[in-house]
C-alpha cells in the first residue's frame, strides 16, 4: 500500500482502504495525512476541507482519512508537484560566502553576471561535472 493510494481512494474509488486491509492498524500507520493534504491542496473544491483537517492535525490518522473520503466528491483528480527551482547561482552563492538559501537570494540582486562568474571560476574543483 502506498501513500497515494489514499488520496486514490478519496479522490474516486471512494473505498475505505484502512478497515478494508488485512492490517487495520498498520495500515492506519502508513496513511501520511501530510501527503494526502498536499495532494488534495491543489484543488479549489478540496483545499477548504484539507484546511479543516488541517485544523484538527491531532485527531487520528483514521479520523482524518475517514472525513476526507466522506466529504471529497468523487472526482478524478491529477496535478504536478509543486517543486522550488534551484538556481546554480544561489548555490554558488550559498556555497561561496557560507549563506544560507534564503541570504543568497536576498543578496543575488548586488551581483553582476561578471561577478558570478568570477565565484563560479574561484570555486571550480575540476573533474568531469565540475564538482
């Protein structure tokens, strides 16, 4: 059983996986309400129900699961994740001057295209990728 088989169950096959498992209690433990939260996060007829479980984060895993399938509509539902974008020059940045991500992106705007160069030339370390 996977952690998106839960949001499976929510979104459209509408069965309850937990009880319906050979191993009720197990399975209750690898429901992640984090992941089905994120996953149904995406949609505007569900983020209003995740932020109530949200709310009520110490009730059960059960509990939480059990809300979700009974008050989603059946519905498919598909999205990307929302990944952050790595930029190689916050990263030479971070890396050169010991900031951390969010420093190096407030101070990316003093610096010139010459300039990152020059840190990207200072901190090359050879090899067949430049690392």
């Amino acid at each position: 059983m996977k952690p998106f088989d839960f949001v499976n169950a929510i979104n459209f096959s509408k069965e309850d996986i937990i009880r319906n498992s050979d191993n009720a209690e197990l399975a209750e433990k690898i429901y992640v309400p984090y992941l089905t939260n994120k996953s149904l996060s995406y949609f505007t007829d569900t983020i209003l129900l995740v932020n109530e479980i949200n709310q009520r984060h110490q009730a059960d895993n059960i509990l939480q699961f059990d809300f979700l399938i009974n008050s989603v509509r059946k519905r498919k539902r598909f999205s990307k994740w929302y990944k952050k974008e790595q930029s190689e020059s916050l990263d030479l940045i971070a890396d050169h001057y010991g900031y951390s991500y969010e420093k190096a992106k407030q101070v990316l705007p003093l610096f010139t295209e010459e300039e990152l160069n020059i840190i990207k030339k200072k901190n090359y370390k050879g090899g067949v990728d430049g690392c």
